[in-house]
C-alpha cells in the first residue's frame, strides 16, 4: 500500500502530511484527517492509517503539528521559520490556527470530514469545531482525549515543572543528539523502547526525526503551553456537537484518568463515551496502532452507514472481528 509525504509551508511553519489512499482528492467526498498527538509527527501513525484506509476504503491523511517534522534540506525554512515564530504558529493556539488553514488550503471545499484526533490533537479538533462551524465533520473520533486538567493529571503533575520551567536545560542534550551518526541514534533509540515487547517498526523513524532539528523543541514548548492552557473542559463545544463525537479513554491513562472518564459520562450521559478494555497505552502507536485503527474503522464504518455513505468497494471486502 503506497504511501506519499508531502512536504511544505502552512502559515510559515514547516509541514508534512502522510497521505493513503488518494493523493489529490479530485471528487472525493470523504477525508479520514489525523490530527495528532505531541510530539506531531505524523510517521508515527502509520499502521494505525493502513490499517483504516484498508478496511473503509477511504483516503486517510494526517497533518503534522507546525514544525514538527524533518523537511528535506532543500526547503528553506530561514525566513519563512522566523515569520512562524512571530505568529506564535508552534504554540497551541497557533497549531489550531494552523489546522484551520491547512483544511482552507489543501482540502477542497465541500469535502466531508472524520476528524480522528489523539491525545491534544483531541483537544484542538474540539477548537476547530468551535471556531470553524462551517467545518463539515461528519464525525470526530477523540482517542484518549487531553481536553481538561492537563497539568493536575497524575502525568501532569511530573511533567509541568519539567516542560514550563526546566526545558531550556534540554535543549542542548537535544542538539547534541541531533549531531549523533544516524546508526548510533538508532541504537540508543532502540535501547529507549526495549520496555516495548511489541514495538512496531514503523515508530523507530518517526522517534529519530523527533531528535533531529528544532521538532524535539517545538514539541516542547507546545508541551508546556498546554500544561498551562487546558485546563476547565469546553462543555459548551462538546455539547452543541455531541452526536458528532466519540471519546475513548484509557484505563490506564496518566494523562486522562478513569475520574475524567467518569466525569464526562456523568456530565454527557447521552454522549458516546468509551473506557478501553484492552489496557491499550495512552501513546497507543508504540505497539497497539492496527488493534486501535480496527476499532476505531469500525465505528467510522457503523456512522458512514447510518448517514448513508458506505465504505468504498475495497473497505468493504474486509472484515475483522473487533470488539466495537
């Protein structure tokens, strides 16, 4: 299954997005969009994307966070980085903004959109739908949805001081891993996921492009900014887009703890919430990517149906057996 990275601008920060399925969407009526998590580097999504555009059919793209990617050398990003930092494009506010205009730019209009967000990626498609109503989302999957309380989470709590205060003391580490022989990086990136019994392949390139060029630091910044800017939940969006939205949530989630689960159930009874019973981790690409994209093609299959707008004829022939 062919894959295509395109590389380019969007409001001055370097972008890349991972593209399955169609590569110029020239009458397509249906775009699966991946919003990730952080860092937002989208290599790490893709079995998770195979393993949906293999069973609906449909195209699959993610866009990564601004400046979370390792462009090719003959982009020039001198000028155009400096205009992205004056806009503030790599911090939360800026990464929504930058969402909005990639749609803008590269989705035609009148494209329905599945918006699958994970992780803070969550947390800015909720914006997206707030700011942008004329949005055409036909659905929104939130896989383990940092939307609220950020910093008072258990995981939060360890990595605010680090991320608001201390990351200035990482960055130098963080060059001097960038200049590292890429074979002696892959080495230590290796001896980093051994606790992963069943790794995926597919996220060993995705770690090493963290440690090259400013994503490790952009990643960072991003990190701290929303350990001090999500904080209450926007009832309001969930609300008036509730029977656009599924949230899955982890048993196991440090960053999103069962007590958050079971507050949302509490405050949107009618809304489809979800607790995992796989013990699937939080940063669920690591080992878990193809066992989470069949859940979440079925659940996209299941709205696609209900509105009328079946997998295409290859999403269709395949059936797996998942606990939905």
């Amino acid at each position: 299954m062919e894959t295509q990275s395109e590389f380019f601008f969007c409001i001055g920060a370097a972008t890349e997005v991972l593209k399955l399925g169609s590569f110029q969407l020239s009458g397509e009526k249906v775009l699966l969009l991946l919003i990730p998590g952080n860092p937002g580097v989208v290599g790490f999504y893709e079995s998770f994307m195979r393993t949906l555009h293999c069973m609906l059919g449909r195209p699959v793209w993610a866009v990564s966070h601004a400046g979370h990617c390792a462009p090719p050398d003959s982009m020039d990003l001198v000028e155009d980085g400096a205009a992205a930092a004056r806009q503030d494009v790599f911090g939360l506010d800026g990464q929504i903004r930058h969402k909005l205009a990639f749609i803008r730019d590269r989705v035609p209009r009148g494209t329905r959109l599945v918006l699958v967000g994970h992780s803070i990626g969550c947390y800015m498609i909720l914006e997206m739908m707030r700011r942008s109503p004329e949005l055409e989302v036909l659905k929104a999957v939130l896989l383990f949805p940092t939307i609220e309380r950020m910093a008072q989470s258990p995981q939060g709590k360890v990595m605010t001081p680090v991320l608001c205060q201390l990351r200035y003391l990482f960055y130098l580490p963080l060059f001097l891993l960038s200049l590292l022989p890429q074979r002696v990086a892959a080495l230590l990136v290796r001896l980093l996921l051994r606790g992963v019994p069943a790794l995926d392949p597919c996220v060993l390139r995705p770690v090493l492009d963290v440690l090259s060029g400013d994503c490790a630091v952009n990643s960072m910044y991003l990190g701290g900014q929303e350990m001090r800017m999500v904080q209450e939940r926007d009832n309001d969006a969930i609300q008036k887009n509730l029977d656009r939205l599924i949230f899955y949530y982890g048993a196991t989630d440090h960053w999103c703890p069962v007590s958050y689960f079971q507050d949302m159930r509490r405050d949107f009874p009618h809304g489809d919430i979800r607790l995992c019973e796989r013990g699937v981790r939080h940063a669920f690409v690591l080992d878990a990517g193809q066992e989470v994209g069949q859940m979440v093609a079925e659940w996209v299959s299941a709205s696609l149906r209900a509105q009328n707008l079946p997998g295409e004829a290859q999403g269709q022939t395949l059936h797996l057996d998942v606990d939905a």
